[in-house]
C-alpha cells in the first residue's frame, strides 16, 4: 500500500490534492480513500471509506429507507465525514461494461436498508467492491473498529446460548434426586467436549469462507474462547460458585429421605406394637 509518511509519531495532516497520472487509455489507478467519522467523542479508530476508481469520483454505501444504499460523491470530498488519507491500491485495466455491470449488481444487492454498523457499513462495501474489481482487499484497520464491536457481539450471542444450555442441564439434575453433585459435573464436561466440537466445525467453516472471499482478516476463535468460557465456569463450579443450589438441593434431598424414612421406620414399628 501507499500511504503517508508520519514523521515523529504524528498523524499526517490532509493530503495534497489528487493528481492523476498519465495512464494508458482504458487503465485507472485505483484508490482507497479513507475519512475519519465526526461527532464519534472519545471512539478511536471509526473510519469511513469509499473506492476510488475515476479522478473526480467515489463509491461507497450507507443507510437509507428506500432504494440503493450505494451512491457515489466527489472523490477525497465526501463532507459528512473528514478527508483522512489515500491508499493507492494500482493501475488496472478496466473495462466500463463490465465496470458498470458491477455496481448495478451491487446496487441491487446493498439496499439502504440492509446497513448495519457491524456486519454490513460503508467499508464492507468498499472491500467487496475492491475484490470484485481487482481481487484485492483494503487494510484491515480501517474496519477494526467495526470487527471488534461485531467480535463483542458474537462473544454476548455465544455466551447466551451456551448459558441457556448450561442452565438446562443445571436444572434437569436438580429435579433429579438419584444424581450427585460429580454427575452434575460430569454432565458439565460433556457439555464442554460437545461444545468444543461443535465450534471447531464451525471455525473452520468460517476459515474456508474468509479465504474463498479473499478476506485476510483471522475469522473469531470460537474454539479459543469456548474453551476459555466453560473452564471459567467448571471453575465455578468447583468453587461452588454456580451450583450452590445444587449442593443445597441434594441436602435437602439427603434430609428428605432421612425424614421419610424415619417415618417409614416409625409406621412400621407402629404397626409391630399393634400387632403385639
């Protein structure tokens, strides 16, 4: 990638105005150009970015109600958000059916609609329309922000769901008065084997199609943090953290039988006298 010098440590200040070279007819220099969000506070790292492929022009997407969510502006001169940097991706030879082929394509296949912060934005676009041109993705960090946020909630939405199964065993044992508090945790580490199968299935799943697309960024390790999750709670439980109940269900359970069958012996020693 070409990009900016920083000297000592600094941020580059806004780049000098495009300049396109002198290009062979039917060649384009493709860009990336990369704006930082306004109005985001203290949130580092939001950036906007839009492809590049004529002098005076941009594509990207965003969200509407109606309609396309693809659109095209000025090129370094988009003033929702400010002008950052510009990546020069190369010259490429191009050809304008097959070029404007693909944006209608695209525009029937990224309504307004259809945006989300962090599993479908602006940069999302602008990778897809990059690959479809060149075979080629932006850097990674311009959508870091966005991957980390949609990272955070696939760690919520998986720990919901293996919680919700967690907690269905937890209570089929407790309303089972034959089982034991090693055969809670026995029950425990299966759960914890099945779910490591089941995440590498789908790990690997998401590798294949990160790499079909092109895609360098490391898909989430839903193996690594499953594995980290049910040993946080194992540990739990060992403490006796999570299954207090449990231990108290199986005393009450314990007390229970004592009491009933201190009254099964006094019946049945009642009924000894009567007969004597």
């Amino acid at each position: 990638w070409d990009t900016l010098v920083e000297e000592d440590g600094e941020e580059p200040g806004i780049p000098e105005p495009y300049v396109p070279p002198d290009l062979d007819e039917g060649e384009y220099e493709i860009r990336v150009n990369v704006y930082k969000l306004k109005g985001i506070g203290g949130m580092v790292g939001g950036y906007h970015s839009a492809i590049a492929i004529f002098p005076k022009e941009e594509w990207s997407f965003g969200a509407c109600e109606k309609g396309t969510g693809v659109y095209r502006c000025n090129s370094e001169g988009n003033t929702q958000y400010s002008f950052y940097k510009r990546h020069i991706v190369g010259r490429f030879k191009l050809d304008m059916g097959q070029f404007r082929s693909l944006i209608r394509r695209l525009m029937a296949e990224w309504p307004g609609n259809s945006y989300n912060l962090t599993e479908r934005n602006c940069n999302h676009f602008s990778s897809e329309l990059l690959w479809n041109l060149v075979k080629r993705r932006p850097p990674e960090y311009i959508n870091e922000l966005s991957e980390n946020l949609c990272r955070s909630s696939q760690q919520s939405k998986m720990a919901g769901e293996h919680w919700q199964e967690f907690s269905a065993e937890h209570e089929k044992k407790l309303v089972d008065a034959e089982h034991s508090l090693r055969d809670v945790e026995d029950c425990y580490r299966s759960l914890w084997g099945a779910a490591m199968v089941r995440e590498k299935k789908r790990l690997e799943a998401d590798k294949k199609k990160a790499e079909a697309s092109g895609n360098s960024s490391k898909p989430f390790d839903r193996v690594a943090w499953v594995d980290q999750w049910y040993s946080n709670a194992y540990a739990a439980i060992e403490k006796g953290i999570t299954v207090d109940a449990v231990r108290e269900r199986l005393k009450q359970v314990h007390a229970e039988r004592i009491t009933e069958n201190m009254k099964n012996a006094s019946l049945a020693n009642h009924e000894a006298d009567e007969d004597v």
